[in-house]
C-alpha cells in the first residue's frame, strides 16, 4: 500500500470515528460545528475525509465531545503509563479534598505555563 493510500485510509478511519462519536454525543454536524467554531460543511468534509483538522480544531473537538484523542485515533495505540505519574496521581488522589483542590490547581497551573512556553 503507498504512502498515499494509508493516509487516505487513515483519514477515513478518522472520519468514521468522528462521526460515531458525534452521535453517540448527540450532536447534529451543525451543533459540534457551532461548538468547535467551524461551520457544519467543514465538519461534514471532515466525517467524509474530504478534509483534515488542524491542531487546534482536533483539540476542540476532543473537549466538546468529551473524548479521548485515542477514540478519535483508533490506529494509534495510546502510550504507556508513566510510572512516576501514575504514582503522582495515586499520591494527589489520597489527599483529604482541600489538599486535592490545591493540588490540582497547583499542577494545572504549572501545565498552563510550561504550555506557554
């Protein structure tokens, strides 16, 4: 299969998935458009693989259909768990509920600014 072929292959696949995750959510085209700020025609050729989502758009789309980018991305494996994070989140979710509100606040902090970076 050429180069060409797999990526039509996997935007269909892409499509196909945005489109089954759309329903389930219970969204029209129109209504995951008006949410991800593109018009129901873009997501239509996106579901059709007529078109590709930039970055941000994908990311827009993760969050208004509360999924995760693997749902959308069936061909990709989703990575392995860091075990230093994993025991991070372990520690963070024993924490009384003031200490994990802190805690929480305090890591989505220091996210917001290594993204900024």
């Amino acid at each position: 299969m050429s180069t060409k072929e797999k990526n039509m292959d996997e935007r269909i696949a892409f499509g196909n998935s945005l489109s089954e995750k759309r329903r389930e959510s219970g969204f029209s085209q129109e209504e995951l458009g008006l949410k991800i700020g593109k018009s129901s025609n873009a997501v239509s050729r996106y579901e059709n693989a007529e078109n590709t989502m930039d970055v941000h758009t994908f990311a827009k789309t993760v969050n208004a259909l509360k999924a995760s980018p693997y749902e959308l991305l069936k061909d990709l494996e989703a990575p392995e768990p860091d075990s230093k994070i994993v025991s991070l989140f372990f520690q963070i979710q024993r924490l009384d509920k003031d200490k994990k509100k802190f805690a929480l606040s305090m890591v989505e902090s220091m996210l917001d600014n290594l993204a900024s970076l």
